[in-house]
C-alpha cells in the first residue's frame, strides 16, 4: 500500500485500487480481536492475503485489501462504503494520512 499525493493506493496482482483521499471521511483503528471471525461473503482468505467481502457487527459489510490479519485500519469513505486494509507501519501509514485528509475524530 502506498500513499499518493491524490489517493491512497493499494497495490494488487490484477490491478490497483485508488482511493481518493477527498472521499475518506474517518479512519478508525479497530483491536485485532474486533475483527476476527469477520464472516467472508465474497473472496478470497488465506495463502494471497484476505480480500474481498466481508461482513462483521457492528462494521457491517466491508471490502478487504489485506496482506495480514493484524495492523487493521478502516476507511471510510463518503459512499458509505467501509474498507479495510493492513499496512505494515500500521501507526506510521495512519499519522500521514491524517495529515493529506481532514477526519472526523
């Protein structure tokens, strides 16, 4: 995953996703233990990471583009949509992203 000047970029086999920071609206950093046994509906878990579908309460349906099931961080964007990804520098990625958006805290 990589930060842009325009979007935050998630990189994958196929194809990358962009996210534009002017649509995240709030970032939230949920526990490793707020997410587990997180139900996939759509996707891929396992070998190649989690991505995809899934579906947790109280989140409620949310895309996955993670490499790892620890280090979550939840973008949510002005869609409504609830994307979740797994940086490595989990504390590092968050303080720069904040800094290209405005949150809602």
């Amino acid at each position: 995953m990589t930060l842009t000047d325009e979007a935050v970029v998630v990189e994958r086999k196929i194809s990358k996703v962009s996210i534009p920071y002017p649509d995240i609206v709030q970032v939230t950093l949920p526990e490793n233990k707020d997410l587990r046994f997180a139900v996939r509906t759509f996707g891929n878990g396992g070998l190649f990471g989690y991505t995809g579908r899934y579906y947790k309460q109280p989140y409620g349906s949310m895309t996955w583009y993670c490499s790892q099931r620890k280090n979550y961080v939840l973008l949510e964007t002005s869609a409504g949509k609830t994307i979740v990804v797994t940086p490595d520098e989990r504390d590092a990625m968050v303080n720069e992203l904040k800094t290209k958006i405005k949150t809602k805290e």
